[in-house]
C-alpha cells in the first residue's frame, strides 16, 4: 500500500497537482532557483512571506499557499514551501528531513499525490541520484503506517498514493530514476523490518518470523535453512534452548544465505536479536512499558530486511544472515539465575539474570557465524537498558574488535542518518564478565552495561572482525519529539538495514 514513484520531465508551472513542493534555505532573503520560478508565478507571494518572517526556511518547516493564479500560470492547485536549514549545514540528512515534512503534510492534509522538486540539486550542488534516493527514500518511510490490525473505519481513508519528481532536464530526470528506483527497494526493505518489528508478539512469533524470512528468500532466490527444537538438540546450541524453555513457542534458527558476490568475494555475516517477546523470564521485567518488549527481535528483522535488500540491488557481496528466535518467558521450565549451560563453541555460562536472555542466544548464533569462517560479522540486538541510559535514542551503541571496521561502520551511519556511537571495550571490562563457577555470566550488573554485554559477546566470534551494533535505544520510538520526520513517532523504526546496506556498500568497496 504504498505509494507509487513517478517522474515527470517538465518545467515546475506546468505540473497539474494538488500540492508542488519547492524549497527555501534558512536566512535566505528572496527565493531562488525553482522557488523564484514559483514565486514569480504567484506574483512574488513567497517573497511577501518571507518578508513577514512567515517562513524562515528553518529545516523542517513546511507553509503551503493555495494558488490562487490562473491554473495555465501555475497549474499546481498549492505550493508548499519546505525549510532546508542553513546552507552551511545543508546535507543529505537536511534533504531527508525536508522531504519527510514535507510528505507527511501532504498526508495530514488527505491528499492522495503531491509533486516535488529534488532538493539539494540546485544551489545545493548535490549528486542527482543521491538527493532523489534521499526525497524518495525519506518520503516513503514518513508516509509509513502500521495499519493492518486496525478496522477499516479506523483506518486512514486517503492515503498517498503518489508522488512525483519533477525534472525538466533529461540528463538529470535519469539520475533521479535511478535514485528512485533504490529508494523504492530500500523503503521496502525498511518497511519489512518496521512491520516484523511492529508486530504483537502473540502474531509474530519465532515461528513467524522464521516463516517471513523464508518467503522474503524463496521470493528472492536466497537460500534458507530454518532450524527448531531437534536441530538445535542435535547441534548443542543450548543457550538457545535453555531460553526458550519457559516459552510453549518453538525456537528458531535461521540462516540466509546471498551469494551476490560468487565464490571469489568476501562474505558479510549479519546476525540478529530475534526475542519476539522479552518479560525478562525468572529474572521478571517490571510492568510498566513491557509492552515494548515486542520489540526484542528488531535485530533479527533487520537482518530480514538487509537481506532482501542485497538481494534487490544486487549487492556484489556474499551475506550470510543468520537469526535466532524464541520467547522469554517464566514458567516451571524456566531456565534459571545460577543455572549454567553450555553454548554452541563449547563456553559455559553462569545466568545469573535470566532478563540478559540476548547475548545467550546471541552466543550460540555468533558462534555458529564465527564457524563459517565470514571476512566480517555485524550483530545488531536490542541489547542493553544500560545502551539507552548512555547514549539516548539518536545512536546505536558500536563496539567491537576491529577498529578499521567500527570506522566503516560510523561512516555509514554518518551518510544514512543511523548513526552509531562507538563505546570502549576494557580489560577491565572483560575481567567484569568472569564467572566463579563456569567461563563467563551473563549479567555483570549495571555499570558499563553496554560494554559487559559486548564483552561477553566477545567470547563467540573467534576473533573474526566484529562490529557489535545495541539497537535498543534506536528500534522503536516512544513518541519522543526529536526524531527524524521519517521516523515513525511512536513504533518501531527499521534500523539497521539501512545501516547495513551503506555499510556493506563502503566494505565491499562499492
Ligand atoms: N531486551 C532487553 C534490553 C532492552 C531494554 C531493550 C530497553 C530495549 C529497551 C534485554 O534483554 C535486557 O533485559 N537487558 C538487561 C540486561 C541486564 C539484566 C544485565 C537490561 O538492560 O536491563
Ligand atoms: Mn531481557
Ligand atoms: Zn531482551
């Protein structure tokens, strides 16, 4: 249901639509470029509210004008004014911000299609395709909705429908088709992974998620491998079972594997966080906001996401996405504080706590990652409380091995506006994850949370490069009022694959 990308090659007054978005920088005196097109068509309308201070050109504000001109003027029925911030600042993330405001006023007013300019690609002397990845990409994901489980009458009766780039060169009106046309693939990919993450628990279950995964690969010719109880048995993966044991679920372990890149490139291993419910097991969460809990598998459907992304456009490396997904739950067949297992590679853990249930499963599948011998892994997990209280909700927690690769991978989170904070791994910090009866705990109490949690982590990935990514603070928003407009207010955001996407671009050299 979403809306449909379209280009038009013609001058911006001759476009017939409901609303035409141009642009103003912040500070700016008078319009320039398609904006002073517009403007002379409405006889200097937009200077006047300039001059009254009643747009500013501040990021983000959006004024629309109904055009009151004769229709073979400006065929436009109104014009929205989007603010691009200061012209120093200005940047793709500035193009995003504008085009997601813009789009979502579109929706507020219940217009079906609007028409835009790309912006950046005037005065802001931004690559063509870029910017028009950046408008599409940010107006699809603000025009994002999880509406599936609501009855009809409540149920948004217009959405938008289209939305159209307007273009008179036809040099430029390409780059944006192909800019368009990633856009397009990637807030799919995004939208599948807000939709998994969205979910209730009681409908997206291990099962369920390991089923979607395989649709999205037998769709895309990806090869799947899901994994239950038996097999997990059979391989010792027994810290996912011992999670699993209070939940009357099934576990899962899936295993995705692109080869985009054919036998001579490298192979990128992404593995996910697939808690479909956390209550914390014996270890029990308090009530309140454990609703958001649904959210513990946002991990794991970012690699759902990332890999159906690959395969789309064609990224010329191997992935291989590995997922393990189970409830945690208390019951009689709980697994317990003082409990100790025996992972996949062989470590014992202590479980002192059984609410870091993440990083037990999150050894068995790096171990198994780490033992198909990928160039690189990247976990992403809802991992820590302690990740949110240090960095808020605007960065993901990076921590890791490999300095080269946590490098590459604030990088890329720079360009597409996930950004990831790096956090240190100190030999102290390892000495915390000790345990007196086995190998290593799995909760080394509150302080440096984050970093103990990695460190524990540490212990399954054989020493390959690793970037550790803790989404807890980034995988879904609580109405809080300063994320990105393309960002749902309240709901899970798909982060990662887009992280993913960038970041596998940059380490394949592409
Ligand atoms: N899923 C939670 C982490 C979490 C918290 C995610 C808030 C999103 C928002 C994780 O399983 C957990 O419970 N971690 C514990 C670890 C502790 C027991 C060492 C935590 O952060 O309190
Ligand atoms: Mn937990
Ligand atoms: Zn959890």
């Amino acid at each position: 249901m979403s809306a449909d990308v379209k280009l038009q090659q013609a001058s911006l007054t001759e476009v017939r639509t409901p609303l035409l978005v141009v642009n103003l920088f912040e500070a700016a005196e008078r319009p320039g470029g398609a904006t002073a097109t517009i403007d002379q068509a409405l006889d200097g309308l937009l200077t006047r509210l300039i001059e009254d201070g009643e747009i500013s050109g501040e990021l983000g504000e959006v004024t629309v004008v109904h055009n009151q001109m004769d229709r073979s003027r400006l065929a436009a029925d109104r014009v929205a004014v989007v603010g691009l911030g200061k012209r120093d600042d200005f940047d793709l993330e500035a193009v995003r911000v504008a085009a997601a405001s813009a789009a979502r006023r579109v929706r507020d007013l219940r217009l079906s299609r609007f028409a835009t300019i790309v912006h950046g690609t005037g005065a802001g002397g931004m690559d063509a395709r870029l910017a028009a990845r950046a408008v599409v990409e940010a107006s699809l994901l603000a025009l994002y909705s999880y509406d599936q489980l609501k009855s009809p009458p409540e149920r948004p009766t217009v959405a938008v429908e289209e939305i159209t780039l307007v273009e008179r060169d036809s040099e430029r009106a390409e780059r944006f088709e192909a800019g368009a046309r990633e856009a397009r693939l990637v807030a799919d990919a995004v939208g599948l992974a807000r939709d998994l993450s969205q979910g209730p628990g009681n409908l997206v279950t291990p099962t369920v998620l390991a089923d979607r995964a395989r649709q999205m690969a037998e769709s895309r010719g990806v090869a799947c491998e899901v994994w239950g109880k038996d097999e997990l048995r059979e391989k010792g993966m027994n810290a996912i079972l011992a999670v699993n044991a209070g939940s009357v679920q099934e576990p899962r372990f899936v295993t995705l594997r692109y080869a985009g890149g054919g036998p001579e490139a490298r192979t990128l291993a992404v593995v996910g966080k697939g808690i479909t419910f956390d209550s914390g097991g014996i270890s029990i969460k308090p009530a309140e906001h454990m609703e958001n809990m649904k959210h513990d598998m946002s991990g794991a459907a970012a690699v759902i996401g990332f890999v159906q992304l690959a395969a789309d456009v064609e990224l010329p490396v191997n992935v291989l996405g590995i997922f393990a997904a189970t409830e945690n739950l208390p019951s009689g067949s709980s697994y317990k504080p003082g409990d100790v297992i025996r992972a996949y590679n062989g470590r014992t853990i202590e479980v002192n706590n059984t609410d870091a249930e993440g990083r037990v499963i999150l050894s068995d599948a790096l171990a198994y990652a780490a033992e198909q011998e990928p160039d690189a892994i990247v976990d992403l997990a809802t991992l820590t409380g302690a990740c949110v209280v240090a960095l808020g909700r605007y960065a993901s927690g990076a921590l890791g091995n490999d300095e080269a690769l946590l490098g590459l991978m604030r990088g890329a989170g720079d360009a597409v506006g996930e950004r990831v904070w790096p956090l240190p791994i100190l030999r102290e910090h390892r000495k915390d994850v000790e345990s007196s009866i086995a190998d290593i705990k799995n909760s080394a109490g509150r302080h440096g949370g984050a970093i103990t949690a990695a460190a524990f982590l540490e212990h399954f990935v054989a020493d390959r490069p690793w970037v550790h990514l803790d989404i807890a603070g980034t995988a879904y928003t609580e109405g809080q009022s300063h994320v990105a407009p393309y960002l749902p207010k309240e709901g899970a955001t798909g982060v990662g694959v887009r992280l993913l996407h960038e970041f596998a671009r940059r380490w394949a050299g592409v």
